[in-house]
C-alpha cells in the first residue's frame, strides 16, 4: 500500500500529465467546489486518494484508447 505521501505525488504528477498533454481533459478532472469538502480539517484516507488515481488513470487510459491514432 502507497503512502499518503506517494499518492498525492503520483496523483499531481498524473494531473500535471493531463494539463500539458491532453488539456481537453482537464475539464472533465473533479476539481470543482461540490468535490471540495467545506471542513477546516477533513481527513482523507489512501483509499480515498487510491480511488481518484484509479479515476484520473481510467479517464486518461479510455481517452487514448478512443483517440488511436
């Protein structure tokens, strides 16, 4: 199981990866303010932040599969 730590480090490289490679999909990335918790401190747990790798990989894997070249 990966750290806090390396998952929130794979999970911004992957966005950084999304932003200057596939700018198209960046829309369609949850950063938005119903995703975003309205707590001071809300915890977030690795399975949580494995979850949207899972996301941010899937979305990024099914858009090169329908955009082959």
């Amino acid at each position: 199981m990966k750290t806090v730590k390396e998952l929130l480090q794979n999970i911004s490289e992957l966005i950084r990866d999304i932003e200057t490679n596939y700018p198209e999909l960046y829309q369609y990335l949850d950063e938005n303010p119903v995703t975003i918790p309205n707590m001071q401190h809300p915890k977030v747990t690795t399975e949580e932040l494995e979850n949207y790798l899972e996301t941010l990989n899937d979305l990024l894997d099914k858009y090169k599969k329908e955009h082959k070249k």
